[in-house]
C-alpha cells in the first residue's frame, strides 16, 4: 500500500509550551484516519502544521513521498476543511466551489463540468447560485467539503466539521461522510473529540491526549484493549475502580477496592511500589443475574439505585451492598429486565477478562466518571 | 392597551423626527432652493434681474471654468484612488497583523493630526516644504542637493496634502469591516491555493467593499468640496473648482454665477458617486451604515 501520509517525530512548541509531542503516524492511501482527543489536546495545531500554516518545532511531515518542509500551504497537495468551514461569504456556491480550480488557472466547461459533478456528488445538485448565507448547516458543512474535495487533494484534512450540528444531523453527516469518502476514494485525516464519530467513521485512530499520540489502532482494537487508562476512559465508556492487586499464593491476580470488594483477574500485573491501580469495566461486559459458570466470573450482590432509560442505550446504577460506588450497567432493552424497580437486589458479574488495570496516574477525563 | 402603546411609540417618534426635520429644512433645503433660484437669475443689460440660463452657459463658454471643473474632478478622483491604495494594507494591519496594544496605539498615530486644525496642518507642510524649509536645510546639508528647491505650489504636493488630511477617513470605514473578517477565509483561500495578489483581488477586497464604498464617497466628497490645502499648496496657476466658486461669490460678488457653479458641482459628485455605486455593484443604503 502506498503511504499519502507521514509524520515522523513532530513536534511544535508555543514558547515553552509543548502543543503537540513527538507525534508519529503514516496514513495508508484511500484510508479514514481520525485523531480523537479531548479540547486543548493539539489536534488543530497538527492539523496546521501537516496543512501548512504551522511549521513544526521538531520532526518531519511527508505528503505522498515529498517532504514538505518550505512548501507553503498553497502548494501543497492537501485541503484543509476549516473547524468553522470559512466558506466565502461573498461568492455564491458555485464561485466558492470553483476558487481553487480557478486558482489553478483551470478555466470555463471544465471548470463548471467538475462543479457540477462535485455537487451531485455531496447531494446538492442544482445548488450552483445559492448565497451561502441560504444555505443550512449541514449544506454549508458539504459545501466546505466539496470545495476542498473538487481539487482532489492527495489527503483531506478535516477540523471537527461535524461541531457546529445539532445531535441528529450529525448522526446522518457521520455515514454520509464514511460514504463519501469511500465513493470518491480520497485519503480523509479526520479531527474530532467525539469518540462515536471517531469509531464509526474511521479505519484507523489515533487517540491524542496532552499533545502525544496514546494509542493508535482500528476502532475495534482501541474498545477492546486499550492500552492506557486515558484511553479506556476515552473510547467507549467505562466504570472504573481504584483497586489494589494481589497475588495470592497459587499465583492468581486479585483487586481489592477500599470496600473491600475482591474481583478475580485473568491477566498478571507487575507489582511493584504501592500496586494501587484503576481498574475498568464497561458497562456493557456486566451481565445481570449472569447464569455463567461461577469459577470465570466476579459476580456481586447490589441493589438498584435507578434505572438510566436512554432507548438503546439504557443503563441501570447499581451500588454494592456495604459500598458507596456506584456502577454503571447496562439494560439490554429487550423486555428481559422489565421487573428491574429501584431498591431492587440483583447480582450483577463480568468474566475475569473483562477487566483491564493501569497503573493509577489519578488523571480524570471527565469528571462524570468515577 | 396596545393602541395606547401605539401611540406612544409614534411621540417618541415625532420628538426624535422633527429635530432633525426642521435642522433639514432650515439648513439645508431652503438654502438651496433659494440658491437653485438665484443661480437661475441674471441681471440684464440694464440691470433688470430675471430668469437666465446665462449663469450655467458662460461656465460651458468659458474654457477656465469647466478646465477647473474637470481637473477639480480628476484630481479628487485621484486623490480618493490613492489614499485607497494606502489605506487598504494600514487597515489590515492595523486589524490582523498588530497585536491590540499597538493596534491602539496605531489609531491614535492616525488621529493625532485631526486634533489640530487643517489650517495649522496645512501651515506645518509648509514649514517643511518651502525653499527655506527643514527638510531643504537637511537636505542641502547633507549635499544631497546642491541649493535648496521648490518644493510647494504644485500638483504633487498638493496631492500628498489631500491625502494626509483625508486618510483617515478611509482608514476607518475599511477598519470596521476588516475586523469582521475572519482570519480562516484568508487561510481557506491560501489553503485552496490563491497566491497574495488573489487573495487581496477575491476575498480581502470584495469582503471589504462596503467600507471601501463609503470611505471612497467622504473622501472623495471631501476632497472635492476642501479648499484650505489645494488653495495653500497648490500651484499658483491651477484652481480648484470651490476656489472658483468662492471667487464669483465673494470676490466678484456674482452669486447668481456662484450658486450655479455649486449646483453643477453637486451634480458632479453625486453623479460620479452613482456611477462608481453602480460599477461596483453595492448599495447605497448599505454603504452608509
Ligand atoms: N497560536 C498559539 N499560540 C499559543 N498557544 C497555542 C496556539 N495555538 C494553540 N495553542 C495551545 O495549544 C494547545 C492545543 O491547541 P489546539 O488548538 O491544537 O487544540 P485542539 O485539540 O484543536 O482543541 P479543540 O478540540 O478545542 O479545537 C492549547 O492548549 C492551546 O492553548
Ligand atoms: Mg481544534
């Protein structure tokens, strides 16, 4: 496969502060890549840099095979689709569209001929004379997309073009862009700090925190083992615990909470110092009354404390007996669980392998979960 | 209830409207009804006033007069086009290149010359521009020049004086729109691939317009109706139109002549101002907000 795009080792410093850390990726051609990261962790600033309006500190970026070091930002063969799409208020659709190819001194029926396919292509045929202030938000966000795409860039860049949608609209932009980009073929490197936009859409992510890369892996991968505590907290969601390990004398790895509660391991830790880790669980491993064999899973008696109805993603909170933590479990909406009221007791569990622990960094992501 | 209202809001109307209606009409409305009358009078040969294109022929008869009209034009037309030119980079430097304590400090740079009056401003050029100026004394000091030269009394510094003194009215509207402009369209468009001079012509330009319509007409109309700097720093032998005007009134006391003379002047500017309106596409209405 051929590489459309490089970081090696980038790095870029705003005075004495460390916007983005010695970042490095390759992008595949044709492939949707995103970097997902919480705000302020230096997903703009790389996308600045590899478009070209920064110049790294350290390191190097590559654009299909050339090193782009000196080339300005109008010479490279990349489009950046802006984090508030910037498009041009005093040209019509049609002229914002045809900027870049007339800039290119591409002129007349083949200009007008790629504006209309570009067009038909993002689903708005017809929408060549329309102001841009008469257009909605999600035809403004296709607009800044076919305005970069129509000079078929070797990588489109895009900043969170999602953020400025309302919930439902989002949603639909979310598989119309992964179809998109699958039609026209086009390497995407996609920004946002929506882990479900990030997951849906993408065939790799990488998951950016405090300017440096955590992980970088399929969606699949980064929600079924991630490799640091930022990153189970990040993707997907997760009850997390702060345990103590054990290792008992037949050579099994336990957890203990401060209540007390013990929950089995399959995996062996290195126990060193004060061996306090976070242990995470998502909701969606715990089973309720789970009839599996006792011996493979941590099984414990809670009461309900309320039921979360959200449709699909309905959850119940559970608090153990003689505990104050609460857990999050989640309530398959199958008529099953209908009896659940609160201040109910169930037995919740989760197979041993259904827990992963990190050494304790005491870094919370948001604040919501404990 | 609501009729009560009603009729508040439209007392609070009259009080703001009739102000300013009777400051029109005192002002500005009848002065010039009665100045369209006159410039239609003339006084016959034995001194019988009554109606008369004569005052509006001899301006066509005379070549003096409609030379200084059509140079008066030019010139302000010049003058409006160059300080455009300059006033376009000082805004957006101003604006997007400055950081806020000099952008301050900037605007005040560019006021300070309009807390003196034009007359003391007009006075300091030529302080430093007469043969036995400052910069004449540096220059001849330095050997650059042999003996000192003739710096005032023509074209070119007449024009540098009528830009000095109506920069800022250009500065200024071209300033409030170019801070709305935001940065990411000039990013877009360099990003998109246009190089500096695209960059000015399709968005810095066009976005600007409006402000650049109404700084052209104040200064434009400033220039065209100013009298204190081409009268002290022009040349000798070149008029400006509203020296003309001046001369008929109060030198030769004909203010039948004068007043037409001011009539073809208005209709002069506010017809080069349709025009270029119309040219560049943009509205009046918009223009003056
Ligand atoms: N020009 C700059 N000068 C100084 N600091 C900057 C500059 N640009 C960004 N930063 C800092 O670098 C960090 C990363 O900023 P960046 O814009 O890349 O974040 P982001 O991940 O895109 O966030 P968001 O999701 O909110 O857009 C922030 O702490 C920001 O304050
Ligand atoms: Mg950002």
């Amino acid at each position: 496969m051929k590489i459309a795009l490089s970081v090696k080792n980038v790095s870029k410093y705003f005075g004495d502060f460390k916007a983005v850390d010695d970042v490095s990726f390759d992008v595949e051609d044709g492939k949707f890549f995103s970097i997902l990261g919480p705000s302020g962790s230096g997903k703009t600033t790389l996308l600045r840099m590899i478009a070209g309006f920064y110049t790294p500190s350290e390191g190097k970026i590559e654009i299909q095979g050339r090193d782009m070091e000196g080339v300005e930002p109008n010479k490279r063969p990349v489009n950046l689709v802006f984090q508030n799409l910037a498009l041009f208020p005093m040209m019509n659709v049609y002229e914002n569209i045809a900027f870049g190819l007339k800039r290119r001194g591409e002129r007349g029926k083949v200009v007008r001929e790629k504006v209309e396919m570009m067009l038909d292509r993002v689903g708005l045929p017809g929408f060549e004379n329309r102001k841009i202030n008469e257009l909605s938000g999600g035809q403004k966000q296709r607009v800044a997309i076919a305005r970069s795409l129509v000079l078929d860039p070797g990588v489109l860049l895009l900043d969170e073009p999602l953020g400025a949608l309302d919930a439902k609209l989002r949603e639909n932009m979310k598989v119309e862009l992964k179809k998109l980009q699958a039609k026209v073929g086009t390497t995407f490197v996609y920004i946002t700090h929506d882990q479900s936009e990030a997951m849906v859409m993408s065939d790799y992510v990488a998951v950016m925190n405090h300017g440096h890369f955590e992980q970088v892996n399929t969606p699949q991968n980064l929600y079924n083992s991630p490799a640091s505590s930022f990153v189970a907290q990040f993707v997907g969601d997760n009850n997390k615990f702060i345990v103590k390990i054990q290792k008992d004398e037949r050579g099994n790895f336990s957890a203990v909470t401060k209540d007390n509660l013990q929950f089995r391991l399959d995996k062996p830790y290195d126990l060193e110092g004060d061996n306090i880790f976070e242990m995470y669980v998502r909701p969606e491993s715990i089973m309720i009354n789970p009839k599996e064999d006792p011996n493979k899973i941590n099984s414990i008696e809670v009461e309900v404390k309320a039921i979360l109805f959200d449709g699909g993603n309905s959850r119940i909170l559970v608090v153990p007996k003689n505990s104050e933590k609460e857990i999050m479990v989640s309530l398959p909406q199958n008529r099953k669980y209908d009896y659940l009221r609160p201040k109910d007791t169930i037995k919740i569990g989760w197979y041993h392998s259904a827990s992963v622990c990190f050494k304790g960094t005491g870094e919370r992501v948001y604040e919501e979960i404990e | 209830m609501k009729r009560s209202s009603k009729i508040k809001i439209r007392w609070g109307f009259i009080i703001f409207f009739v102000p300013v209606f009777l400051w029109l009409l005192f002002l500005l409305i009848l002065p010039h009804i009665e100045l369209l009358r006159m410039s239609f009078v003339g006084t016959d040969f034995y001194g019988k006033s009554g109606f008369t294109f004569e005052n509006y022929w001899s301006f066509f008869k005379e070549p003096i007069y409609w030379r200084t009209f059509a140079r008066t034009a030019l010139y302000s037309i010049t003058v409006t086009f160059l300080v455009l030119v300059i006033a376009l980079p000082v805004a957006f430097y101003i604006t997007k290149l400055a950081g806020t304590k000099i952008q301050g400090f900037l605007m005040i740079l560019l006021l300070v010359p309009f807390w003196v009056s034009e007359l003391i401003r007009v006075y300091g050029w030529i302080i430093l521009l007469r043969e036995s100026g400052a910069i004449n004394y540096f220059l001849t000091k330095l050997h650059i020049l042999r003996e000192p030269i003739e710096m005032l009394y023509n074209d070119a510094t007449m024009i540098m004086g009528l830009i000095y003194t109506n920069m800022l009215f250009m500065v200024i509207p071209i300033i409030g729109v170019m801070e709305s402009l935001d940065d990411s369209l000039i990013e877009a468009a360099y990003d998109l691939g246009a190089k500096k001079t695209a960059i000015w012509a399709k968005i810095i330009i066009p976005y600007c317009l409006p402000g650049i319509m109404s700084g052209s007409i104040i200064v434009f109309m400033l220039v065209l109706g100013s009298y204190l700097t081409p009268k002290l720093m022009g040349g000798k032998n070149a008029l400006w139109f509203t020296e003309q005007i001046y001369n008929q009134i109060i030198t030769y006391f004909n203010w039948n002549q004068g007043a037409a003379f001011g009539f073809l002047l208005l209709l002069m500017s506010s017809l080069i101002i349709f025009v270029a309106l119309k040219i560049t596409r943009q509205k009046f209405t918009k223009v003056i907000k």
